[in-house]
C-alpha cells in the first residue's frame, strides 16, 4: 500500500484500493473453487454467480427498468462506434451525431466508413472543443443522436443530457459511466469501455434497450450483431472473465461502500470544486474548458509556458502524482479524477499545485 502513488490516469485508471486487496485476496482460490477467476469455465456456477452480479448491481445502480439488456462486450468503446451505425441505423435513414471532441469524431468516421448518412447537428471545434454545444436543431425524423457525455481528452462534459424526444440517444459514457445518476429512459445505447471509471480493460459495458434489438439486420457477422449477445447473456463466446469480475466488484464498491451514485456525484463534485476554485483563483493555472462546460472527471490545464508544464509534471512524479500529462494531441495537464480517486489525492495535488506555483510563479 505505501508504494501505491496518487494516480491521476486517464484511462487504464484508479480503481478503487479495496477492490484491488478483494481480488488480492481471492486470487488463487475463487469462492471456495480451489482455481483463480483466471482459470474456471465461464460456463461454471462461480462465473454465472459473477456476471449476473454484476448486472443486477449495474440494474440498481442506474435505476435500469426489464427493458433494459446489460451486456458486456470486447472491442472497447471504439467498436461500439462501429456497431452502433451498424446494428441500429437502417438503410434510408440518417442519424444526429454531436462533435464534442476527437472521439465522438472517431464515432462519426465509422457512420460515414459503412456509407450511411450521418448529420453533424451540433460541433464545438470552432473552439477546439472548449465547450458543449447548446440549442441544438436535432432532427425529428433520426435514427438516433448520438452524444460523448464526457470528452476524455478535451475536459468537457455534458451537464444535463439533450432533449431529442422520442428519437433515441446512444451515448459514449466511457469516462463518465456511474460517476452520476441520470434518466436512462431516453437512452438507447449507453456504452462504456471499462477501464476508465468501471474496471479494468478489456470489457465494454453495452446497456441497450429493448426495442433497439428489434433495428438488428439479419445479415451482419454474429460478432458484430447485438442481439447475438443479449440472446445469450454476454456469453456467445467466452467473455473477458478477469475484467467482468473486476467490474463487478466495483458496482459492489460502489453500492456498498460509497451508498450509490448521489453519493458518488457528490464526492465528484467535491473533488472537481476543489481544483477548479482553486484554478479559478490563480493566475498561474488556466483551465482549457469553458466553465460551464467543464468536466467532473477530467480536468484538463495549462501553465504560463509548455517548459513550466513540462518542468510541473517531471516534479510531480517525483512527488508521487502519476498520469497529469494532456493527451499527446493536446499538450498542457490533466487531472483524470475518476470514482476510484479520493478527495484525498485531489487535497494533496491542490496542496502539491499551490507549493508549485509559489516556487515557479
Ligand atoms: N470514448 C471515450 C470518451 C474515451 O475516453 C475512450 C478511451 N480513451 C474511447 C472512447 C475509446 O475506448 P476504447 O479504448 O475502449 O476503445
């Protein structure tokens, strides 16, 4: 535990330090199973025990009514940019797509790769996505809308979710899944890769509702069909065990040691008022998103100079902060302040940011 660093990851990220002893302590006779989680059938009790843990946590959790598939799937959150268009826009429609940032850029490469019709409703790249887009002209007739309610790389973040009446929403929630309650009903897909704010990499988290399935066209590669998936519980083929599991234990976490997602968005709130009001005050620190479009997970900044930021992030390190680096498209810091990472960790980065600047500014 006393090398463990205060990790401020993007994504692979913190997960939650009693999740990690669990598994620690588990690892090498599962549930009275004499094997690791690593080595049982995916077609055993302990698994099957598992999964159907880890979805009704995740039904409980977001409030998810019988209409509602969890599914859990590999290819990441960037193959749901695929089998989205793929599975649920059909021939002679188009959908609404929001350009917040380079991924939800990415989610519309993949509409336009398959030939289908994709409108850009809304961009923030006047700006370099500095902001979410408001009163925003969807179409009524769409297939869908598709949004990224949180912007990883640029720091911003959806703070309530665009009304698009009966048209439904298929949304990138990668890093931002369970950091906040929220209506799901207007949602058709809700995916997440999971090694941002729910576990580990290698699985993706597909909540998808009932009447999308029934879009599926017949002639898709099985792989690639939704319904292959919610027609067998996530188990077609065998799931990713390891990162499942991992998953589920961080529901646990989350409905038993923190209390559930009003909790949890209060605690990201918290951590997320402490490094804004604090940039907010210094003249040394600036924050690259406008305010009210600024992300409760990832705090993306800049110093006076990229040799400062630079010189910030090497001391940093060696103080024990890990993962403050911009994305490499973007330059400047980033505070990725997930679920898993504590007020704690964000007191000492404010404290580690004010000594900083005295000495540099
Ligand atoms: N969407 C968002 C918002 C992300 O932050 C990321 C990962 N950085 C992705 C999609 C891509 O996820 P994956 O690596 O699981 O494909």
């Amino acid at each position: 535990k006393e090398h463990r660093i205060y990790n401020f990851n993007a994504g692979p990220a913190a997960l939650p330090l009693p999740v990690l002893e669990e598994i620690q302590e588990n690892f090498l006779n599962f549930a009275g199973s004499g094997m690791s989680i690593t080595e049982i059938s995916h077609r055993s009790k302990w698994f099957d025990a598992v999964i159907e843990d880890a979805i009704a946590r995740t039904r409980r959790l977001l409030k998810l009514d019988d209409r509602f598939h969890v599914l859990f799937l590999q290819g990441g959150a960037s193959l749901q940019f695929c089998m989205i268009p793929m599975n649920l826009l059909p021939e002679g429609k188009a959908a609404d797509y929001v350009n917040t940032g380079t991924w939800s850029t990415k989610a519309i490469k993949e509409v336009k790769i398959q030939g289908k019709t994709v409108n850009v409703v809304a961009s923030s790249e006047d700006r370099d996505f500095a902001y979410i887009p408001k009163n925003i002209p969807f179409n009524p007739d769409a297939a869908y809308v598709h949004i990224t309610s949180n912007n990883t790389i640029k720091g911003t973040q959806w703070a309530e979710f665009p009304e698009t009446g009966s048209v439904p929403i298929m949304a990138d929630m990668s890093s931002d899944m369970m950091s906040r309650p929220f209506d799901p009903n207007p949602f058709g897909v809700i995916y997440a890769g999971a090694q941002k704010n729910i576990g580990p990499a290698g699985v993706c988290m597909v909540i998808i509702r009932e009447d999308m399935l029934a879009r599926v066209p017949q002639n898709l590669p099985t792989m690639l069909k939704y319904t292959t998936f919610s027609e067998k519980n996530s188990m077609f083929n065998t799931p990713p065990c390891f990162a499942v599991y991992t998953l589920q234990l961080v529901m646990k976490w989350l409905e038993e040691t923190v209390g559930g997602l009003d909790k949890m968005a209060a605690i990201n709130e918290k951590k997320a008022g402490m490094l804004y009001d604090f940039m907010d005050r210094s003249e040394f620190y600036r924050g690259t998103a406008d305010t009210d479009s600024r992300s409760r997970m990832n705090v993306t900044f800049r110093l006076p100079s990229e040799a400062l930021e630079q010189k910030f992030i090497q001391e940093a390190t060696q103080a024990g902060f890990g993962g403050l680096k911009g994305h490499r498209s973007v330059g400047g810091c980033r505070a990725s302040i997930y679920n898993a990472t504590g007020i704690d960790a964000v007191s000492a980065l404010v404290d580690f940011m004010k000594t900083f600047e005295k000495r540099n500014g």
